[in-house]
C-alpha cells in the first residue's frame, strides 16, 4: 500500500524536511523539487503518483504549476497553504487540485490525506476497464445507465438535483470538490453560486444517504471550501 511514490514540492527547508522524514518513516518513496520549474520537470520525468505542491513557490504561483501538469495529467495533487492563504486554496482546488493542507499541519494529517489519496487511486485503478456503468462504495451503489441509485440494494429516492449531486461526487471520490465546481456542474454557469442553496440540497440528499447525518459515512463537509466523498470500506 505504502508504495506510493510522491513528488515534494516545498522551497522552505524546515516543512521539507519534515515531510520527507515522516514519508521516509512510513516507507513512501519521494522526489523532491524546491520550486514550480522543478517541479512540473520532475512530474513528466519520474510520472509520481501523488504530488505534495506548497503553494508558496520562489518562482512561480503553486497554481500555475497545478495548470502545467493538468495539461498531461491527472496525478492527484496534495496542496499545502498558510492559513492565510485560503483563497489560494480553493483557486488551487478549482485548477484541479485534489485535496489540500493548511499548515502548520501535523505527521497524521499528513499520513491521513495520503490514505485518502491511496483509496481514491486503488479505485481509479480497479474502475479502469470496469463496466463504468455501475458504480459501488460501500453499501451505496449507483446505476448511471438506469439513473438510479441504491443504498444496501434499497433504492434512493432523490431528486433530480440530488441525484445530480451524487453523481457528481460518486465520479470524484476521495477528491475535495469546491462550492463553485459543484454549483457550476449542477447548474450550469448561469447558476450564480448560491452556497446556501447548495447546502440545502446536499443536507436533504445527506439525510436519504447517511444512517447518520451527524457523523457522515459518505459525504464529507469542507468548511469554507466544499464537499469530499469518501471511500468508504
Ligand atoms: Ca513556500
């Protein structure tokens, strides 16, 4: 599981070494690249399957490095930003980042959104090749072609919008999805954003999926940011 190879992207000596260390400690494998240049050369040279990208970069904006490798690849990418660096986060979330970071940020944390991570590409990998017709994640199973989905073989009764929701999240699990990307994919662009509308959807549509909405199974909140589906076991 651990063999993930994992490109570090981070100018400040001290955070890289604490990264590479708790990797090393965990039996990952990482390259290492110390600004945006560096980076994107060592993504199309070594193919790594995760990307830890600092926000903060000497030579250019993390974000534009996200916008690089996009152009060839779907890697996931892991940012890491200063707390005061939140709207950098999402912008990197909506360039195509995965998930995110804010620093300072703990080993577990760490070690915790490479798990996801690891999830999220062990089931990119079984998916591939699969009839990608059905979906499945732990009791939750969907049927694109029918337009229906399931919770322990009992069917869902959603609504449209909500069903829309979910399919929107079931094809990105493990990866945090922003309030913009959500509302733009459900609504289309004329939608204009309306977090607070998207709550209600995503609470009602919680409520016919979660055995219990207080501690949720499948759909994580990111507040301030947006929505995760997990993969659940
Ligand atoms: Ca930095």
């Amino acid at each position: 599981m651990n063999k993930l190879q994992i490109l570090v992207v981070e100018d400040d000596a001290h955070v890289r070494n604490l990264i590479t260390t708790t990797l090393k400690a965990h039996k990952y494998k990482y390259i290492i690249a110390v600004n945006g240049e560096e980076a994107v050369r060592q993504a199309s040279t070594y193919n790594p399957d995760v990307v830890l990208l600092d926000l903060g970069l000497p030579d250019m904006d993390g974000v534009e490095v996200i916008e690089k490798i996009r152009t060839w690849s779907n890697m996931p990418i892991i940012v890491i930003s200063a707390r005061s660096e939140d709207a950098d986060k999402i912008e990197a979330l909506d360039k195509g980042a995965d998930d995110y970071l804010t620093k300072p940020f703990s080993v577990e944390e760490l070690l915790a959104r490479l798990r996801v991570t690891g999830r999220r590409l062990a089931l990119m990998q079984a998916n591939s090749g699969k009839n990608e017709s059905i979906f499945t994640n732990g009791s939750l199973k969907i049927d694109y072609a029918a337009g229906c989905a399931f919770l322990s073989e009992e069917e869902l009764h959603l609504t449209p919008i909500e069903y829309k929701l979910l399919c929107l999240m079931s094809q990105n699990v493990g990866k945090v999805l922003t309030h913009t990307f959500i509302t733009q994919k459900v609504w289309g662009s004329t939608w204009d954003n309306d977090v607070a509308s998207l709550r209600v959807f995503m609470a009602t549509l919680r409520k016919k999926l979660e055995s219990a909405p207080d501690s949720p199974q499948y759909i994580q909140t990111h507040i301030g940011v947006g929505y995760r589906m997990m993969k659940v076991e």
